[in-house]
C-alpha cells in the first residue's frame, strides 16, 4: 500500500463516529425503512428476512443463530458521508454490534436494544418504536468515501435484524438558523441563503426586536449557554457546516445607593456599582464604638426585607436602614460571662421579646443545673434544695421601664404551683446576696415583673437573681421595656419641616401641625394629620407659623394613632441617608428646602446628597422628571400682576416646574407665588 493510501485510510479510520441521535445526520432518516443498497441475503448464519413495521413489510437482514453471531457486508458508494440503518436484538438479547470500514478495525456502536418481535422465524413483526435512538443509528464520517468501500457489520454473541440501510453523501450548501434563546417577545432574523463551504456569512442584527425581560440583547453565540463563540451583530465568518446562532442575553445592571456613615456606624453592600439584575446582595451594618448592642432593620427603595439580604431587582435601588438598641440577654455563671442568648424574639414599638433557644450552661455553687428545653430555659436544683440562680442583664441605655419573665414549675407532680415561692430580683452585683433593688414579689403567677420605671438612668448594669423553690422554674421569655423618651424638634422661620421617628410620637398640644403629603405632578398638596400622632417610621411634613422658637419635646404616643396616612408619599429616616433624585420604581425624589423659588420640595441631585436622620423627603411618581421644583398648594394660589421681569428679584419657573433664563409675557412661579409678566 502506498505510504499517501495509507494515511488516509488511518484519518478516515480515526474521524469515524457512531452516532445514537439523528440529529448529527446531514437528513433525518428515522423512518425511512427501506434501503438504497443491496442487503446481504447469505452467508454462515446469514440471511434475508421481512420485517413488518406499521403493517408494511421491509427487506432486512438478520445476522447470527442462537448464541452465535454472523457478519455480513454493504458497498456503501464513493461520497458516502453518512450511513443510516435500523437495527434490533433478538427478543431478550443483549448482543455487541459492530461496524468497519474496508479492512479497518471494528467500531462498536453501542445502545443496541432488543424488541419483543424479533423472535421466532421471519417475518418479523416489530412492535417498538423505530424511529427513536434505541433503533436507528447514524455512523457520521469527518470525510467523504473517495471509492466505494466495503462496510461491514458483525453480530458478536447473538441474533440481530437490520433494515432501512441508507447511505447519504455530504451536503454541498449550509445553512445559518437564528434561536430567540428565551426570549419573551418578538421574532428571530431568518436567513433563506444556501451557503457554499467556506462561504462568508454576515450575522444578522436584532431586526424582530427580540426582548427578554430583565435583560439586554447582546449579539450572537454558537451555544445556548453562551459559552460557545461569540458572533456579533454585522461581523462575518466562513461556514462549514450547519450553524445555530442563539440571541446572547446579558442581564440589565443598576446601581445601588447606601446610607452613609454616621453616628451610628458605617453600612455597606457586597456591590453597589453596575449591579446585574437578579444578584444576590448583602447589607452589612458596622457599629461605631458604643453602638456595638444596636442592629439595623433595612428597607430597599422604601419596602423593609427580612434580613440583610436581597436580590437586585431590575432597576436603580436606594438602600435605607434605621438602627435601634437591641437588648441581648447575657448569662454568666460564677462571674463569667457567656454567650449571648439568642433573639428570637419580635419588636412591639419599644418592646422587645427575647426568648432562649440552643444555650447550654455547666454546674457551679450557684446553680447544679440548668438547661434548654425546647425554647425554654430551665433552672433547677438536683438535690430539690432551694438554691439561687442568676442571668447577668446588661442595660444598654438605661431608662429601663419593666423585665418581665414567663415561668411556670419544673415540678410534675404535686409541686405544680412552685412559681408561688420564685422571686425575681434586679440587684447591683452578681453576688446572693448583693443590694436588691427591685424584686417581683413572690405572688403565683405565671408573670414575674420587676418594675425599674423609677430607677431612670441610676444603674445602666444589673443583674436579675431567680430564686428557685424545691423544683425551680422553667422560663419561657423575658421581656425586656424602655421608658419612653421625648425627642427634640423644631421648625424654622421658614415654617415647614420634616420629620419621622421610630416610635409612635405625639405632636397633639405642641403647636406643630401634622402633615401628610401627596404630589400631583405640579405641586403638593398637604393634609393635615387631625389627632396629631405620627406613626413610628412614618414620614410626615410639620407646620409652625413663624417656626418655632428653639426644641419643642416631643413625647412618645401610647399608639398609632387613627389619622388616615393613605397616598402619603414621604419617606422617613432615622439614621443620616443619601438621598438621590432616582427614587426607583419610576419615583423621583424630592427634599424639603426654602431656596430661590421658596420653601417647597426640589429634586435632589442625580448623585444624591445626605438628609439628617429623623427626617423625611418626597418620592413620588407624579412628577415629570424635568421638574426641578414642587411647591405647596397653598403657595401658589395668588397671581401678582408685573409689568416686566425686572420688578421681582428671584428665579423663574414655568408651569411645567422648568427654570426660565429670561422670561417674557405670561404667567410663571418667583418664589413660590404666580406672576404675570404683561
């Protein structure tokens, strides 16, 4: 054999492939059943047979005896590129298959199944169905046949029929096909060109407006998953072969504005910047020293989350948080402090319950044991001695008002009433015997409640001693209440402020008159809150003719209230924010602030700027985001008469709230009132 022979034969040997899915064949040929070669009809244990598929009889092959395999041969013609065949097993047999080209080593074509009608004698009526991969196969050649080859196939250990032998030769043109990948409306570019080898394509563009919501066209790729090669939109490339081109999708990005650093601490995002939709984001709260016992709630574009974490929505996100003092429950046995009980508990205005789950303590003199017991923690004496317990309560801000705990008896028999003998008591040190200076009282019941409403800020530490019966107690929660406290506030001569806190506050008999605002795309219209009370974590505009003349305290409300804050579009803070005039979800913001236009609401800048804490701003959909400025309703019902614009000093604003350089006749807003320049 000549050395050139040679090597193309060991090429052609190596690029053979069996394919198991028709979808590699240049023609789908799964239910063509008869053949465009001459079957073998002979040979040792070799013969012609009749299948039967769908009532139609087919000529086919079968190869092997009971136990024993055969081979038999095909001329698969010069150019073949592709063979297609059907074949089956012997009724409960598993027999090897194979397949070579001229006198090349075998190929196994695997996933050879057998069917219930291949059994007995010829015909042979199949009962599968033959055009799934269990029965038709495609051999795929890297290069066509250059001479009519001999193909032969070999049944090793068993019987097998084969039927509908066709061989096909490599398709001259190609194709490109264009795939949505997804996408939620519009159509894909259809390409009708029949492309020689080698020809140059042009990619189409996005030309059925292709959308996927939350993302971005971006251009073409040759896998689904976009891992493949890029293509995009106006390059070229040769073709070789029938080409997909799937639409590539990236998902949109946004940024995400914090809170900036403040008394209370400093907050940052795991990103902030170019953030694509659907990442997962983690709000961090670092406490500046003295704060280390407070925790932050936070709120994305206004709607508080569970936790710290959430998934970037698609659009621009203004991250608020507000920080208040979380009351830990610490324990310490001996005089060591241990690890924080866990809060579980729920927050009810300046009311937090904490209740103990997964603590374990050890024995020392105070207490032989003490354990957990479903979300409970229970003390007891093994020796039924009364005996004394203690859990170390830090006071973070003093202005304790009461701790109550939920107990009952660790007793299951006739000690059932024991709370009767448990005191609590709050003392200055851990000892038994330490000052007390407050208790519970010993009377049965279910609630122990040590009253510190007097105490003020006298002891910001103490400790709670239990004091055990024969059967100790098991307690259930501890329930941990601030005194209440009065805020400052005040108004400027301007007359108008902001405000929000995160307790209910009571502005009935101050002098300050409570607002909620609404925006209708050209002014504001204010509502007035009659009761007065603003609930916790409500925004709100406040109202003192003349301002008021320094801090007005401000008292803590016994509730909500029953004014209707329906439509109220103010945003309320309690820590120092950033606030940008991209409001997200197609709200633009706007701060409290008497400039050239007056006192009224002006949109914040795109790159935001810090507004204190306890205060409010204006977010609202109504107003064109041209809209430079919003002022009151009230402030813009008089029109003034001019002759020309030289009589009154200020900016001038149109109708539609944009500035004017230099006004000439009509009506415009100078410092929040109308005028008419005739």
């Amino acid at each position: 054999m000549k050395k050139t022979t040679l090597l193309k034969t060991m090429l052609l040997l190596c690029a053979l492939i069996v394919g198991s899915s028709y979808g590699w064949a240049q023609t789908d040929k799964s239910a063509v059943h008869t053949s465009n070669v001459t079957l073998p009809t002979s040979g040792t244990n070799v013969s012609s047979c009749t299948v039967v598929i769908g009532g139609s009889d087919y000529d086919g092959t079968k190869l092997g005896k009971g136990g024993t395999g055969a081979s038999a041969s095909i001329t698969a013609p010069s150019g073949t590129k592709y063979i297609h065949l059907h074949v089956a097993a012997w009724k409960d047999k598993s027999p090897g298959f194979t397949y070579k080209v001229g006198t090349a080593d075998a190929v196994s074509i695997s996933g050879i199944n057998s069917d219930s009608g291949i059994a007995n004698s010829s015909p042979f009526t199949f009962s599968g169905d033959a055009t799934s991969s269990n029965y038709y196969k495609v051999i795929t050649l890297a290069t066509a046949l250059e001479n009519n080859t001999t193909i032969t196939f070999e049944s090793t250990s068993e019987r097998v029929v084969f039927w509908g032998v066709n061989t096909e030769a490599e398709s001259s043109t190609f194709n490109v096909t264009y795939n949505a990948n997804g996408a939620t409306s519009g159509t894909v570019p259809t390409d009708a060109t029949d492309y020689e080898k080698n020809a140059t394509v042009t990619v189409a563009g996005n030309t059925g407006s292709l959308v996927k919501t939350h993302y971005t066209f971006d251009g073409w790729n040759t896998k689904a998953d976009g891992t493949g090669t890029d293509r995009a939109v106006g390059s070229t490339f040769n073709i070789t072969a029938n080409t997909t081109l799937y639409a590539k999708w990236t998902p949109n990005t946004h940024n995400i504005t914090m809170p900036t650093t403040d008394t209370y601490g400093t907050y940052t995002a795991s990103a902030t910047s170019e953030v694509p939709y659907g990442t997962g984001i983690t709000l961090t709260y670092t406490p500046a020293s003295g704060y280390e016992s407070y925790v932050a709630t936070w709120s994305v574009n206004g709607t508080p989350i569970s936790g710290n974490t959430f998934d970037m929505p698609d659009e621009n996100v203004v991250v608020t948080v507000d920080v208040n003092l979380d009351p830990h429950i610490y324990t310490t046995l001996g005089g060591t402090e241990m690890a924080a009980m866990s809060n579980a508990g729920t927050t009810y205005g300046n009311v937090k319950t904490i209740i103990k789950d997964g603590l374990t303590w050890t024995a020392d003199a105070y207490q032989d044991e003490a354990k957990t017991d479903n979300k409970m923690l229970q003390l007891r004496k093994r020796d039924h001695s009364s005996g004394v317990s203690y859990i170390k309560l830090p006071v973070f801000s003093g202005n304790i008002q009461n701790i109550t705990f939920s107990v009952t008896s660790t007793s299951s028999d006739t000690e059932a009433g024991d709370e009767t003998s448990v005191t609590l008591q709050f003392q200055a040190d851990n000892s038994k015997t330490g000052t007390v200076i407050a208790s519970s009282g010993s009377t049965a019941s279910s609630e122990k409640v040590i009253d510190l409403s007097s105490l003020g800020n006298d002891y910001n530490t103490g400790y709670i001693t239990v004091k055990t019966g024969d059967y100790g107690i098991r307690i259930w929660s501890i329930t941990v209440a601030y005194l209440p406290t009065d805020i400052d506030v005040s108004v400027s001569s301007a007359n108008y402020a902001t405000f929000c806190d995160h307790l209910n506050r009571n502005f009935d008999g101050t002098g300050i008159t409570v607002y909620k605002a609404a925006s209708n795309g050209t002014k504001v219209t204010l509502t007035e809150i009659t009761d007065g009370i603003v609930p916790a974590n409500t925004g709100v505009v406040l109202y003192k003719d003349g301002g008021t003349a320094g801090n007005v305290a401000i008292p803590v409300a016994a509730s909500a209230g029953s004014g209707n804050y329906t439509g109220n579009e103010m945003v309320g803070i309690n820590v120092t924010t950033k606030v940008a005039a991209d409001g997200g979800s197609s709200k633009t913001n706007y701060i409290l602030s008497n400039e050239a236009s007056g006192v009224g609401f002006y949109k914040a800048t795109d790159s935001g700027a810090n507004l204190g804490a306890h205060k409010a701003y204006l977010s609202t959909t109504n107003a064109a985001s041209a809209r430079d400025f919003l002022g009151f309703e009230e402030n813009t019902t008089a029109i003034e008469s001019i002759t020309n614009s030289k009589e009154i000093k200020g900016e001038y604003f149109n109708l539609a709230g944009q500035r004017v350089a230099q006004p000439t006749k009509g009506l415009y807003i100078v410092n929040g009132k109308k005028v008419v320049i005739k």
